[in-house]
C-alpha cells in the first residue's frame, strides 16, 4: 500500500522525483477514492465524486510515467484504472449533473 512506506513504492516516488509526503496524500486519496466507490451504490453521489478523484489521481500518474519516460508497461495499470474510473465517471454522470445543479440552486454550494 502506497501509505505504509513499502520500499518499492518509496522508491518510486524518489525516481518520479516527488517528496514522501506526496507519496502519502496519494495513497490517501486512492484509500479515499476506493472505500467511496462501493458506498456509491446507495450514495450515487458519492460513487461520482470518488471516480472522478481516482480518474483525476491516474491521469496524475501516466502524466509522472510520460515525464521521467518510463517504459509503457510502468504506466499501463494507471491507464487501465484511470480508463475505469472514468467510465464510472460518465455512467453516474446523468444521475450526478441534476444532483449537483439541484443543489446549488438551492444554496447548498455557495458560488461567488
């Protein structure tokens, strides 16, 4: 797990030339990201929002892969992911526009 400090994966994100605490709040959001996607299912909105963040997280990663070269096969599991998250993404996507929308006009999110 990206959070406990395994040696691989530290010294992953010493080759990607990024500091520990980054590994950490990574791993945080993919944990984040992946207890959320099963509560989606009584809570869609829930399900959008941690897709969309997993999504956002391994577009991160193939970007870090392209930047220091690695090789494809380093940074195909982040396009797998990435490419899943995504399609969860657009299937909620009817569900979650209304929801969101509804919400801020009512005041619920406050827009300046």
């Amino acid at each position: 797990m990206i959070i406990a400090g395994m040696k691989p994966l530290v010294e992953n994100f010493r080759h990607f030339g990024y500091p520990q605490w980054f590994r950490v709040m990574t791993g945080s959001l993919e944990a984040l990201g992946g207890a959320g996607l099963p509560v989606g299912i009584w809570i869609p909105v829930l399900a959008e929002l941690a897709s969309a963040g997993l999504a956002l997280v391994m577009l991160g990663a193939v970007f870090t892969h392209v930047r220091v070269r690695d090789p494809l096969k380093k940074a195909t599991p982040a396009i797998v992911l990435g490419a899943l998250a995504s399609l969860v993404v657009i299937s909620y996507w009817p569900t979650f526009i209304p929801l969101l929308t509804s919400r801020l006009e009512k005041g619920m999110f406050p827009v300046k």
